[in-house]
C-alpha cells in the first residue's frame, strides 16, 4: 500500500511539474498560463491561443519571452508577447540584498518611457519607489498602433525570429496596423512585460500599409480626423486602461493577471 501511495504522489508531483512549465512552440493555450519567471500568472483572453515563439537568454539575468498567436480565416487576429525574468538581479552592494530593477533594462526604450517619447495615444508612468539607480515598485502603459512589427529587423530576438517563422510556414502575414497595448508591472522581487496586439481589421477598420509612425492615421495627432480609428482607439484606451489599473492591484498582491476585457476589443467599432 505505502508503494501504491509514493508512485502516486510521484506522478502527482511530476504532473504539477510539467504543468508549470513554460510552453513550446506549436502548443495550443487557453485560460490560465504559468506560473513563469519569478511567480506570475496570467488569465489569457478568451480562445485558443497558439504559442509562435519562445526564447531564455543567458547571462547576468536570465530571461525568457513568449509570443502567442490568435488567428481566424489565416489572419492574425491578436498577438500577445511577455517577456520576465527568471531570477532577480545581481545585488548593487556588497551585502547582497536585492535592490530591484535596472533601468537600462527595462525603462530605456520600453513602455515606462513610451519608446523614447515616441507619444502614444496614451501613455502613463507611475513610479513609486526607487532604490539607488533602481526601479522597486512602479507600473507603466503605451496604448498606439503599430505599422511595423512584420519588420524583422527590429524584432529579431529567438522568439521572434521563431514566430516570423511560423507566421511565413502558415502562410499567415502581419496586418498593416496593429493597436498595442504595452504594460509592464514592478515590485521588489518581479517584474513582467505586457505586449498585447489587436488586428483592427477584425473590426471592419482598414490601414494604410508601411506608413510610419508620424503619418499614420492612427497617430495621436491625426486620428481625430478617422471617426472609426478614434472610436476604436477610444475603447482601446478605456479597456487597456481598466485592464491595466486592474493588474496593477493583482500584481501587487500576488494575484493571477487578468487580460480577459482585451477580447471587447474585437467587436469595438
């Protein structure tokens, strides 16, 4: 009887095991995902999602990055991209104690400082504490649209290069434009990056293609002339900005994030 019981708790534990493990490329989700990196969980919107790309980097921090696909009628309907890190950052003094994040990692470039003020339609930074040159407890936001994440040159990281791959096998291909909803979540001892991309073409709203950033229709200083676009971005602020405000609280309390509101996005017109 007592083998009976060990074999069972050992299969008991290895399933839990591989449970939480990060997933492979081809692999089918829904629902809840992770535990990942140092702890966080994540409730994906609503579907099957299919993992396109993932990454670990070594060195100093190790980190890891997952690109998930929504597709329908071979069109990508939504893209999700998270990157974490899987253990904390070397310590600044002598003692060893854990002083939170670098900036040059995770500020520069990046959402908390909209991409080298490339100016979102809406862009938020809240930084609550800082330790030496180190970010401690903090949340940012950039919600724009994007005209060039099918070019590979500037997302060439091994997920990436992964998911351009599978996007070609499938004989799928990047929407001219898609709206970003960017966060990124800080405490002491985690941190995750939130890259969430919705096709608005699945809401009957067309875009312009290899239009850059300043003349696109989307900008913040043109879309006020595209009723559609600005309605669109409109809803898109005010869910990505309740997700967001939302997962600041979960985050902070060690809670499951909660991206499921992003799937309104879809009939939003």
């Amino acid at each position: 009887m007592m083998r009976v019981l060990q074999i069972l708790l050992i299969i008991f534990l290895t399933s839990n095991a591989l449970a939480d493990q990060e997933p492979y490329p081809g692999q089918f989700v829904n629902g809840n995902i992770g535990p990942y990196g140092l702890g966080t969980k994540i409730l994906l919107p609503p579907g099957e999602w299919i993992v396109a790309g993932v990454s670990a980097a070594n060195g100093g921090i190790r980190w890891a990055e997952i690109i998930f696909l929504q597709t329908e009628s071979k069109k990508i309907k939504a893209l999700l991209n998270i990157k974490y890190p899987r253990q904390l950052e070397k310590p600044i003094n002598e003692w060893g104690t854990n002083d939170g994040w670098r900036r040059d990692r995770h500020i520069n470039n990046n959402t908390c400082d909209d991409y080298d003020n490339q100016i979102s339609n809406f862009h938020e930074v809240i930084i609550k504490k800082r330790q030496y040159s180190r970010i401690v407890d903090a949340s940012c936001i950039s919600i724009y649209a994007n005209h060039d994440i099918g070019n590979h040159s500037n997302l060439n990281s091994e997920a990436w290069n992964l998911a351009h791959e599978y996007i070609s096998r499938n004989g799928l291909s990047y929407p001219n434009a898609l709206v970003q909803i960017d966060s990124t979540h800080f405490k002491l001892n985690n941190v995750i990056h939130l890259y969430y991309s919705i096709n608005p073409e699945f809401s009957n709203i067309s875009s312009s293609k290899n239009t850059s950033f300043k003349d696109s229709a989307w900008n913040k200083y043109n879309i006020s002339k595209h009723k559609d676009k600005n309605d669109f971005m409109v809803n898109t602020i005010n869910i990505g900005l309740s997700t967001y405000d939302d997962n600041k609280r979960k985050f902070s309390k060690n809670k499951s994030l909660d991206l499921s509101q992003y799937n309104y996005l879809i009939k939003a017109k």
